[in-house]
C-alpha cells in the first residue's frame, strides 16, 4: 500500500491494518506485527506507527499483552453496514 502523504499517514496506517483485521488477513487471536515491522513496512518512523496501533487498539480491535504483543481481539467491533445502492 503507498500512502498518501498529504493526508495523516497514522490513520491510513491505522485503516489499512483494521482492513486486514476485517478481511481476515489477521483473523481474531492472531498475532498482529509489531510497530517496528510497520513503521518498516510503510516507511514510516516508530511513533507514527505507534500511534496507529494505539488507535487501533482503542477502537477495540486489537488487544495487547506484556511481554507477547499485540493481538486481534477475539470480539471485534461491529462492521458498519455497507450502504446499499439503489437498483
């Protein structure tokens, strides 16, 4: 994924892992990359993968523990419906 850097490059990050977690990339209970491996694989410094994965976790996707990491919770929030397009 090339990120747009006009835009907050932590909520594209941010985004695109909740994607994963949705599309099942990163089913619940599995283990998510570490902020060290995002920020390398976006091109990215520490804190601003951090700050990603900090909001990730407060919206309740993933959950993390001391010493392990960080994980895909195992209820996730729920998925707003898509918007049904008119026939």
């Amino acid at each position: 994924m090339e990120l747009d850097r006009t835009r907050p490059l932590w909520r594209q990050i941010a985004a695109e892992i909740i994607r994963r977690i949705k599309d099942g990339t990163y089913p619940p209970g599995s283990r998510v990359p570490s902020t060290l491996d995002i920020a390398q694989e976006f091109g990215v410094v520490n804190a601003t993968a951090a700050k990603a994965m900090q909001h990730v976790r407060v919206q309740g996707w993933t959950r993390g523990e001391v010493g392990l990491g960080t994980f895909v919770a195992d209820s996730l929030p729920p998925f707003p419906e898509a918007p049904e397009t008119p026939a």
